[in-house]
C-alpha cells in the first residue's frame, strides 16, 4: 500500500508541474513553390469500331484491324503501346435491324511528339482507327527534378514566414518544430477530347497538330514554428 501512495503522490506531483508548466508557444506556418514544367510526354487514345447482326463477325473485324494497327504502331521507335477497353454491346435501332458492336483501344505514349502525330495520323488514315483524345504530361523524371528544386524554395519560403510570424508576436528566435512537405500527385491523363465515332473522310485524315503546353508543379511546406525569447 506505501508504495502505491507513492506512486500516486508521484503522479500527482508530475500532472501538478505539467498544469503550471505553460506550453512553449508556436504558430503553424505554410509556404509554397510552384513551377510552369513542360510537358515532355504525349498520350493518345485510339480506337476500333465495328458493327454487324452477328457478334462473331463483328469480334473478328475488330481484331484483325487492332492487330494490323498494333503491328505499326510497335513498329514505330520510342512508341509505348498497350491496348485496352474492349468490350461489345447490342444496339437496338427502330429503323434498322438490331447487331452488335464490338470496340477496342490501343493506348501510345512517347516523348517525340513529331513521330507520336504521324503515327496518329497514319492510324487513322491508313487503318481507320478513331482517334478518342490525346493529352500531355510531365514525365516522372522532369517532376522529380522540379520537384526537388522546389522543395528548397518552399523551405527557404517557410523559413522566411516563420522568421516573420515570430517578430509579429513579439519574439526575437524561433525554432523549428514538426514540418512536412508534400508535392502534388500528378493527374493520370485522360483524353482531353471525344471524338464522333466516324470513319476519316476519303484521302486520309489530315496531320494532327500537337503543342504540348506546359504543367505546373507544386511543392507545400507546413509546420510549426516555435517561438522563443519573449521581448
């Protein structure tokens, strides 16, 4: 029993010291670095469609005319090809008999976009894919270095404020306490258009005019800053 009453006593004495202790004070401080990144990689979405009574038929079109696509576009240098999305429904149609119709699309990514839009151009031309949409992006290795100048900006930035936040509360140091820094995640491309599901017209589709434009990368620093040295 003594030693139970002393180790409550003990207790006592450390959450009496801990209430007439007051908390070091701190502000919490955000800075940012933001950056206007190129976009050095392009993706487009390409598709096969086809229709008829009879689904087999229909099936068989549509992968004789992706596997004579897939043999191009794998034939062309620094082209990433993959193939997705197949699938096949019933189309129902009061003016015309009921068939199915039958879609799949391949995916291209690559970092020339001079090669990437003749490709396209080709493929629509020549093997009458449909192009769904295309879009633009920061390849991993130009986020990472952006990215990583960033962050010494955005913690120079977070110094600055916390130096200045100190003053403002009237005291003359500060150090620093728990930070974090976060980047943002990049967006997984989508197709930036849709196009009509039309064949290209007679002669061949005309050359897809690509401009890659530009990303911006962010990096956030947010932390606490504690104050000391009251004036």
């Amino acid at each position: 029993m003594k030693t139970l009453a002393i180790l409550f006593s003990a207790l006592f004495a450390t959450a009496a010291f801990a209430a007439d202790t007051p908390a070091q004070p701190a502000v919490t401080v955000t800075a940012t670095a933001t950056a206007s990144v190129a976009n050095d990689r392009m993706i487009a979405w390409l598709r096969v469609e086809a229709d008829n009574p009879d689904p087999g038929k229909a099936a068989a079109e549509v992968n004789g005319r992706m596997a004579k696509a897939l043999a191009r576009a794998k034939g062309t240098a620094g082209v990433e090809v993959s193939t997705s999305g197949y699938s096949s429904w019933q189309v129902y149609d009061k003016n015309q008999p009921n068939r199915w119709r039958v879609t799949q699309t391949m995916t291209l990514e690559g970092t020339d976009f001079a090669t990437m839009a003749a490709l396209v151009s080709r493929l629509q031309a020549d093997d009458q894919l449909l192009l769904s949409g295309m879009n633009f992006a920061v390849s991993r290795e130009a986020r990472q270095r952006a990215e990583d100048a960033l962050t010494q900006q955005a913690i120079k930035a977070w110094q600055a404020r916390a130096q200045n936040a100190a003053r403002g509360f009237g005291f003359d140091a500060w150090r620093t306490g728990r930070v974090t820094v976060q980047t943002g995640e990049p967006i997984r491309p989508i197709p930036m258009m849709r196009m009509q599901a039309a064949a290209p017209a007679a002669g061949g589709a005309p050359p897809v005019n690509v401009e890659g434009g530009n990303t911006d990368v962010t990096v956030t620093v947010t932390g606490e800053a504690l104050l000391e040295g009251k004036r």
